[in-house]
C-alpha cells in the first residue's frame, strides 16, 4: 500500500508520543478502538483553567496512518479550547494526510478519542484523583 | 554491512527469482535461432525438438518427486493444478460419493474449488488444525464417510511452513478407496518427497516457488492405483486429454532444469537455509513476547512465521521496508483481515495481526539476516515505545479484562 508523505512524515517522526498522569484531575484521557481490530487510540490532554489544552500526548497500536492521525491529532489540539477540539472532524484529519478509503477508520477513530478525551476531563473535572481513577 | 543491498528479499514462499542457470536454458526456446516449435506438430523437427525438450523436462520434475514421467500433467501453475485435482476427481467421482475433506489452513486454491463444488452440491468438511498447525489424524479418520471421495491435504504449508505426514494421511485415504491430493507448492525441491513410495495419488506443482519461472506448474496424476479425472480445459486433447491447450515450451523446460538443479542442490542448499534459518529465530528470540507460529520440528528449513505481541502488523511491515517480507500470505496481504491460516491455530487476532512471515532462499546470506535482526528488534521497540497495549502490558494489566469499545 502507498502511503502519502504526510503519513509517513508523521509515522516516522510521530509528534508528541508519551503519557501524562492519567490521576492528574487537569488531564484527560480518551482511549478507543480494541485490539482485536487492529487499532487502540490512547490520547491524553492537559487542560489549563482558562479551558485551553496546553498539551496533548498519545500513544497508538495499529497502522501507520492511525499512528499518522493521532501525532497529526496532538499537534492540532494543543491551544485549542475544548470546544475548538471537540468539533475537530475526522474528514479534516483525512483530508490532510490524504488517507485512501480503506484508512478512513483511522481519522473517525481519532476523533472519537479526541472527544473521549475531552469528556474525560469534563467527568472528572474537580474530583479527586481517586474518584477519577475507572475512567482511565 | 555496506556490502548489503537494501531491500532484503526475505519472501521466497511467495515468489522466487528464476536461477540464472534456468533463465539461460530457457532463452533458447523462444526465438527462431533457438527452438519455437509447437511440441504437438508431429510432421516436422521443429515440433520434435520442442517435444523432446518437453518430455526431459518431464522426466526432471518427475524425479524430483519420485513419479513416472507419464505421471506428470503440465499446467499454468500450483493453482490450476489444484484445480484439476479437486474439481476433476470431485466430477469424476461424484457417482461414488459427495462429500470433500481438506484442512482450514489450506491454500486458497484448494480452499476456493472446495467452495466452488460447494455450491455444486458438494459437501466439503474443513477441518481444524492443532495449535502447531498440525492435523490430528484421529480427527481426519472421524471425519471419514462412507461417501467421502476426495482429501486435500497440502504437504508444507505456504504461511507457518508446517510439514504434514503424507504417510499417514495416505494409509487413512487408501484404506478406504478415497482420492488423496496433496498441494506441494511449498515442498517440492525443498524436502525429499517420493511419491512413488507414498500412498499420494495427486500432487500440485509450481516452478516459481522453486527459481523456476512464474506461470507453469504440473500436476501428479497416479497410475498405479490409477486415479481418473475429469477435465477442466477443452481443446486439443493435450496431455492426455486432461489438459488440452499447446505446450509452453519455453516455461517448461524452465520448470524442468529448476526441478533438476533442487534435486542436485537441495540437501546442501536445505542445511544451509535452516542454519541461516536459526540464526534469525534465536535473534529474534531474545525479545519479549515475540511467539513462533507453526511447529518448529515439522518445518520446512526456509519458513519463519513470528508473532510480534503488542504492535500492529501493518506499521510494522511499514518499519521494515528494508526488507521484504509478507504479513500473512501474499495473497491476501492487501486486506486488512488477520490471516485466516493463524485464526486457524487459534491465535488471537491480535497476534496474527502483527505476525510476519520470514522466507529465506537460496541467495539469502548470514549478513543480510543478522542485519534484519538488528532492524526488527529496533522497529518492535520504536512501535512498542508508540504502543499503548505494551504500556499497559508493563503496567501489569491484564488486557483480556479490559472492556474495549470495538469499532
Ligand atoms: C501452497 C500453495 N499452493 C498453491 C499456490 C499457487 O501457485 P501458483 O502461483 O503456481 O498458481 C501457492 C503459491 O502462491 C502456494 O503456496
């Protein structure tokens, strides 16, 4: 299969790739996707109290342009609002790293970590860490 | 290392490169300065000299395997000689009985006419491999009927590289009058196969598996006991009428010298690829949660199939585009589908899909695989460091139990 530059810029050199406190009350944590399908999306936010993200990091089982859709994701997010994240779509993300249609999945799994990510954060917003702690 | 040229081909179960030698022999049956002859025109030299190339290349193939020449069907290769056998015998005998056995992680061009006669009105049982990959002969004997006709059973798998027992297959299939095939793609020139010695009476052949050309392979029809077919291609009433269509000389006399040099060099050649063979698996060994598919014992010398837990295949093969190797079988690599052969064996679907198929051959060299160590090792630790299943994994969570939102 070919894939474009941008995938492959972003496979080779992934942006952001780590993990943050999932305990942490400002982090959220949204992960998708299950194993037996090929693809697991960990994307994780830092969110500072005007409600901005000051930081995103992922982590991504599957091909490489589920790994090319979360970098690209991080590098997106971070500055956003939740709200200016949240209405991120998947066919932006498809459309910028040019995926074929049998890749589509992976730009709708990205999406649907960024949102579970933010409602993450907006669940545990305030609790203790504790509280916080099945969500992850 | 930098005598090494990249990529690495390391995908000889798919495809093999002609040998040089037979390349040679061939460009002599093509143009008018060599010989073009139609090997069916019986009223000049041309066609004689064209026939006689045709029945020593005959006679070539047949010793390797241990077969009469007259035993030798020529076809367009593995996947019309499976054809021929299972459609043929299934048709022909179809009077006695209508029901199929063959083994789940068959090729598709035994899996596919198994269908096809399906929806013939044929019964077809698939059966289930051990984990190994090995069938269980006690559950090939239960599944054998009174109006059971045809067993297809391949002798080396294509993906794992799995060896059956042919022997004792074919006591269970002779005892009962049951047609026995046997898809050797895989096998033949690679380990001893004597056919005249085994209770086998069809045999599939291809010669690009074997530094042969691609599109010619042959198809083993015994005469003693003498097993009928029907055919499937109509025409001229070549080859016995079994195979009608006019001779592709050139591919072979081809076929033909690529079975005689294995026959001369496969000992050698098999003892070397297994060392080299070796050599790969205890690199890759050493990792963490790397699983072998297949039996290691009952292995054909080139085939390593390894399982690489907690990274994906697909950016995996991606990592290792300096080397050529395949994600399953070559055939069905372009879909996104775990390879079924693993499911068979009952391997998760997360670890068939991150398994890589390694097929080694005869210009492969010690340096080119101690180079693909070095570069899997560091493209399974750059997608584990990306990998959100072996963080959890080194957290010490059990991935079984977590509620995934499948997609
Ligand atoms: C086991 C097996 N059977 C059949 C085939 C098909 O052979 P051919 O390409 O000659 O049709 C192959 C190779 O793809 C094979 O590995």
């Amino acid at each position: 299969m070919a894939y474009s530059d941008k995938v492959l810029d972003h496979y080779e050199n992934p942006r952001n790739v780590g993990a943050m406190d999932k305990n942490d009350t400002a982090v959220g944590t949204g992960m998708v996707g299950a194993p037996a399908c090929g693809d697991v999306m960990k994307l994780q936010i830092k969110v500072n109290d005007a409600g901005v993200i000051e930081d995103a990091k992922f982590k991504t089982y599957g091909c490489g342009s589920a790994i090319a859709s979360s970098s690209l994701l991080t590098e997106w997010v971070k500055g956003k609002t939740l709200e200016e994240a949240g209405a991120i779509k998947n066919t932006q993300i498809a459309e910028e790293l040019a995926l074929p249609p049998v890749k589509i999945h992976c730009s709708v799994l990205a999406e649907d970590a960024i949102k579970a990510a933010i409602d993450d954060f907006r669940k545990k917003g305030g609790k203790t860490p504790d509280a916080a702690q099945e969500s992850a | 290392m930098s005598t090494i040229q990249l990529p690495i081909y390391l995908d000889y179960s798919a495809t093999t490169p002609v040998d040089e030698r037979v390349a040679e022999k061939m460009a002599g049956f093509m143009t008018r300065s060599g010989c073009f002859g139609n090997p069916a025109s019986r009223s000049h030299s041309f066609g004689w000299t064209a026939e006689k190339a045709v029945e020593t290349a005959r006679e070539q193939v047949a010793s390797l395997v241990g077969a009469d020449p007259r035993e030798i069907i020529w076809t367009s290769g593995a996947t019309e000689a499976d054809n021929l056998a299972i459609k043929g015998a299934a048709h022909f005998y179809q009077k006695k009985g209508r029901h199929i056995v063959t083994l789940k992680t068959e090729h598709k061009a035994v899996l596919d006419p198994c269908r096809q006669l399906e929806r013939e009105g044929f019964e077809v049982t698939y059966l289930d491999p051990e984990p190994s990959g090995l069938l269980d002969l006690n559950k090939l004997e239960a599944a054998l009927r009174e109006d059971t006709i045809l067993v297809s059973i391949m002798h080396v798998n294509n993906e794992i590289g799995v060896i059956q027992d042919l022997e004792a297959i074919g006591n269970l299939t002779r005892a009962r009058g049951i047609v026995f095939h046997v898809d050797a793609a895989q096998s033949a020139g690679k380990i001893p196969l004597n056919l005249s010695a085994l209770p086998v009476d069809l045999a599939s052949f291809s010669a690009h598996k074997i530094y042969g050309p691609k599109g010619v392979g042959a198809l083993y029809v015994s005469r003693k006991p003498r097993v009928r077919l029907e055919a499937q291609m109509h025409g001229g009433g070549h080859e016995r009428g079994l195979r009608s269509g006019t001779l592709a000389t050139h591919q072979i006399v081809g076929m033909g010298e690529a079975f005689r040099i294995a026959g001369e060099e496969m000992d050698a050649e098999a003892a070397r690829v297994l060392e080299l063979r070796d050599r790969l698996w205890n690199g890759l060994d050493a990792m963490e949660e790397v699983y072998l598919n297949g039996d290691l014992e009952h292995r054909v010398a080139g085939n390593l199939n390894v399982s690489f837990n907690f990274v994906e295949g697909e950016s995996l093969i991606m990592a290792l585009k300096d080397i050529a190797v395949s994600s399953g079988s070559a055939c069905t690599s372009s879909s996104l589908e775990p390879s079924y052969v693993l499911r068979a064996l009952g391997r998760d679907d997360e670890l068939a899909h991150s398994s890589i198929r390694f097929s080694i051959g005869r210009y492969t060299t010690a340096e080119e695989i101690d180079y693909t160590v070095e570069l899997v090792k560091a493209a399974v630790n750059k997608l584990r460091e990306l990998s959100p299943l072996w963080e959890m994994y080194q957290e010490g969570i059990d991935l079984k139990s977590v509620e995934w939102v499948a997609h």
